[in-house]
C-alpha cells in the first residue's frame, strides 16, 4: 500500500465560548455531522457549526487531491514521513487558524 504524502488527522471538538471550557478529544471525524448545529453540553453555544464543517470537508478534498497526484511530488525525508507538521483549528465560521509543530 502506498504511503500518504499527505495525512490529515481531525478529531476532537471544543466549544469557542471563551466562557466555557468544554472539549472532547475523544469526537472521531465520521462523528462530526451528528455535531453540526449542535449546542455545548455546557453552554449551549454550537460547537460545529455548518460552516465549520465545510472547512473540513474542503481540508479533507485537499488531502484527496494531494495524495491523488502526491507520484508527481517528491518525499520530504527517506521514509516519507513530513519535516514539519501543520495543527489548525477552526472557529465556528470555518476560518483557519493554523500553528506550527516541530
């Protein structure tokens, strides 16, 4: 099997309420639709909004598209593992915030 050049790794849900703390690492992708629209157990805010979620499915369109044609790109390191990794979350109108990783 060929390896990924790209591997998006989305799970987990916070709540952007800055007054509420709630967060599920434990939220697996394929979970997110049951999560559109659907308020914080501890606020009651959306937790992923519609647009939010478009965001992922476009990210998840990239990673497709990348791994699609990734023979007409070249591995970053012997055994096609990135150099640099990429985290981003996303606020509840689907912008991206993106913060580096070693």
């Amino acid at each position: 099997m060929k390896e990924k050049f790209m591997n998006a790794h989305i799970s987990g849900l916070k709540c952007d309420n800055p007054n509420c703390n709630w967060a599920d690492p434990s939220i697996q992708l394929n979970e997110y639709p049951d999560w559109v629209g659907r308020g914080c157990p501890l606020c009651g805010e959306v937790v992923l909004t519609n647009e939010a979620w478009q965001t992922v499915q476009k990210i998840i369109c990239i990673e497709n598209a990348v791994n699609r044609f990734s023979g007409l790109l070249k591995p970053s390191s012997k055994n096609g593992q990135a150099k640099i990794g990429v985290r981003l979350t996303l606020d509840k109108k689907g912008k991206i915030h993106f913060k580096g990783e070693k």
